[in-house]
C-alpha cells in the first residue's frame, strides 16, 4: 500500500514552484520589447494586441505561482499582480478604438500597480526567498515606468513603443536571472522533493 506523501507547507513549495514560469515571463517581456524597440514605427493596432497578449500570458503564470501558495499569508500580493495584468491585457484588447492616451494611462497604471505589489510581495517574503532584491529592482522599475508614463501622456505611438521596448528588455532579464535564480536554489534543498517543479 503506497502512503501518500504529505503535502509540504507553504514555504517549502514557494521555494518549490515551477522556475520556469518566471523565466518564462521573462522572454515573453523580452520577445515584447524587442518588438517595440526594433519596430517603434508599427502600427498602433499590432501595439494594443502585442501588449495585450504579453499582459495576458504575463498575469496567467503569475497565477500559476500565487496558486501554488494560495493558503499562504502572503500570496495576496502575488494573485492581485497576476488578476491587474490580465485585466490590463483583457482592456487593451476588447476596447474598441482604444486611443494612445487610453493605452498610455493604462499600460501606466498596470506598471504602477504591478510595481508595488512586487515591492510588497518581495518584503513579506523576504525570509523565505533568495535573491529578493530582484524582486524589488522589479518593482521599482515598473514604478519608476508607470511615473514616466504618467507625466509624459502627450507620447506618440512612436515613443510609446520605444518606451514599452526598453522597459520590457529590463524587465524580462531580471525575470529570466530571477528564473535561473530560483532553480539554482531548488538544486540545493535537501531531499527528492528539491526537483519536484524542475
């Protein structure tokens, strides 16, 4: 008769979860900014829907890591970072003739809101993550993008783009390092269970 085996506590599989995931966030936010810094002059309509799927794909595996923990104290911030980009994602989508300033604010308010709650969600785990100062050089660099955005709403398409491009380039290498970052740690937990997500 097999036993079961326990399910770990919280800590145990946020250390545990999928590296993948954030490594995978991280090249779809490098494969965006690529496009935006290569082909600033693209059409508004490919902008909306490049952002809007990488805002999708984006909060999708978020969620993925809050529900991994999601009886955990601490995995509010991480479900709230992960529902703000699939909602971003959903308006720069569906709305019809969504304008560049409409785009603007709301490519700054998702930066903003998904900034602190990275600053947040890094704090509370400090204790139990590795490396947490990418977590936090995350957060404020969306908040220092969405302040940008913010003061600047006159930008063109142009403009917005470069500026999604360059943020998203940043943005998707602290990912993929915070990836590596996460598997080289679950190399080092003692027991079968350090590769259960690898």
């Amino acid at each position: 008769m097999v036993v079961p085996a326990e399910p770990l506590p919280w800590p145990e599989r946020l250390t545990a979860w999928r590296w993948w995931t954030i490594a995978l966030r991280g090249v779809a936010a490098i494969l965006l900014g690529i496009f935006g810094v290569l082909l600033p002059g693209i059409t508004f309509l490919s902008l909306v829907v490049v952002f809007g799927i990488y805002a999708i794909v984006d909060g999708v595996l978020t969620l993925t890591v809050g529900a991994r923990v999601a009886e955990s104290p601490h995995s509010a911030p991480v479900i709230a970072r992960g529902i703000a980009s699939i909602v971003a994602g959903l308006i720069a989508l569906v709305w019809p003739g969504i304008t560049a300033l409409v785009l603007l604010l709301v490519i700054a308010a998702w930066a903003l809101v998904s900034g602190i709650l990275e600053v947040v969600t890094a704090v509370r785990l400090r204790k139990v993550l590795r490396h947490e100062w990418l977590l936090v050089v995350q957060g404020i660099l969306s908040i220092g993008f969405g302040v940008i955005l913010f003061i600047s709403p006159a930008a063109g398409a142009i403009a917005l783009g470069l500026w999604v491009g360059a943020y998203a380039l940043v943005l998707g290498v602290l990912l993929v390092m915070a990836g590596f970052q996460m598997r080289r740690h679950q190399r080092d937990l003692p027991g079968p269970g350090a590769f259960a997500a690898a």
